[in-house]
C-alpha cells in the first residue's frame, strides 16, 4: 500500500435510499499497521460506515481516499484486490463446503476464466488452518454452526491477501478461545502493516487487538483516538449512557466494567 494512510474520510453523509442519512458528517483517517475498533449502539451506523469504505453504498456528501486518490478512481477490481470485507450475519444460500466458500476469497486474483492455481488453493488451506477450521474444509457451511461458519466466513476474506480489512462484528457466534485467536489474528495482519477496522461489540475483543477506537452515536463520530484514550470508563461511559468505572486486576492493569459497582 502507497503511503502510510490506508483511508481518509473527510465530511462524509450517507444513506439508505427514502431515509435521512445514516452517517453524517464523518471525518476520519485510518493508518497503515493499526487496528481500529468500532463501538457504538445499535443503529449507530457502524454497519454503514464499514459499507461506505467497501464501496458498497454511495455517498451524499463528503469525500473518501484510499491509498491517496479518491476511492471512485478505483477500478472495482483494484478496490476488491485492496479491501477484504465482511459484512455482518451474512449466511451462503447455497451449499458448499467450507473450502469452496474460502476459495471465493481468491477471485481477484484469477484472470478471466482461469482455474485456482497451486499458490490459490495454498491459500485457502492456510486461511483455514489460522482460523482452526481445517477440520471443516469438506463440510457443508449450511450445516455447521454459527460460529463454525464464522470462522469460515473470516477465513475466506483472510484467504485474499488483502492490505485492509473492514469487518462486520466478526467474533459473533465464537467461543472465547476462538475470540482471543481472532484477536491475535487482528493484530498480526496490523504488525505486518496492514490496516483493521473492526465493529464489535464486545469491549473484551477490542481491548484485545486494537490499537485505536473510534465511537458513533447518533449517527456521528463522537471520538477517536488511541485505545487507551478512547477506552476508558468516561468515554464509554458516555457512548453507551451508563454508569462505567476501571477496576484493577490482579498482578497489574486495569479493565473498565460497564454498569454500577458491587
């Protein structure tokens, strides 16, 4: 990736066709080798914001640059070699196997009408091993459950090889082991100078791998910063309108828990 910015977003609005704006006057700059997360209560436009970077939903005011030139000038074939996404409760309408749906991650590398290559199909079983879902390549993803296909669904945009990752509440569905084992994942694509924008819910999760957080509400960004800025009893205490205070761990460090104290 040219630079070390990956995404500028100046003054952006957008919507939903026949509804006021979903995101309003948002200005924000996503770095190489960060991981940003995205808090916010529901029907903040978490969602949204993360469709506007992927170049799913047009702009009504604003401006967005990826790499340094606006995101438009970028062919769509261009856009989906850059940007891994993964949107948020997506399930296949069709069955395959997990290995089959991973091997969708490796399309913008084909050409035309030409068959996987060896380097592809190295690909997809490298993405399912790091994501524990080797065990899974043959089964059918309709049939598994919802954090199996989790796993698999992360697996097929990490088989892409992408410089950004935009994802949609990735850890939904997964047991704690696998949640740390995302997180991990998160933050080694950051450290080898990719770039992360993740929406989540779980305060866990982005204290996790994020080096960065940025909170929405009411359609606005209401603060950025670095996570130890931006998650901390004040700001989320702010962001989520409850009582929020730092209780102290065992052998150092800190935590913020939500809600009143005992």
């Amino acid at each position: 990736m040219t630079g070390d910015t990956a995404f500028r977003l100046e003054r952006v609005s957008a919507g939903y066709p026949g509804r006021s704006p979903v995101l309003k006057d948002v200005s924000l700059t996503l770095q190489r080798g960060t991981v940003t997360a995205l808090l916010g209560e529901n029907g903040s436009g978490k969602s949204t914001l993360l469709r506007v970077l992927a170049g799913l939903l047009s702009l009504r005011a604003g401006t967005v640059e990826l790499q340094g030139r606006p995101a438009a000038d970028h062919t769509r074939r261009e856009r989906a070699g850059l940007l891994g996404y993964l949107p948020q409760g997506f399930v296949p309408f069709f069955p395959a196997t997990a290995r089959e749906v991973v091997l969708l991650g490796r399309t913008p590398h084909l050409r035309g009408f030409s068959a996987p290559s060896r380097a592809d199909h190295a690909a997809v079983e490298s993405a399912l091993a790091l994501v524990d879902a080797g065990a899974l390549a043959e089964v059918d993803v309709l049939r598994m459950s919802g954090g199996e296909r989790q796993r698999v669904l992360l697996a097929r945009v990490l088989a892409g090889g992408h410089d950004v990752l935009l994802l949609d509440e990735p850890t939904a569905n997964l047991d704690p082991r696998h949640r740390l084992l995302v997180a991990g994942l998160l933050s080694e694509h950051a450290r080898r100078g990719g770039t992360v924008l993740v929406s989540t819910h779980e305060l866990d999760d982005a204290r996790a791998c994020a080096t960065h957080a940025a909170l929405r509400a009411g359609g606005r960004l209401t603060a950025f910063g670095t996570r130890t800025e931006i998650l901390a009893a004040g700001p989320l205490g702010a962001l989520y309108g409850v009582p929020a205070f730092e209780a102290r761990l065992e052998g150092g460090g800190s935590t913020v828990i939500l809600g009143a104290p005992r």
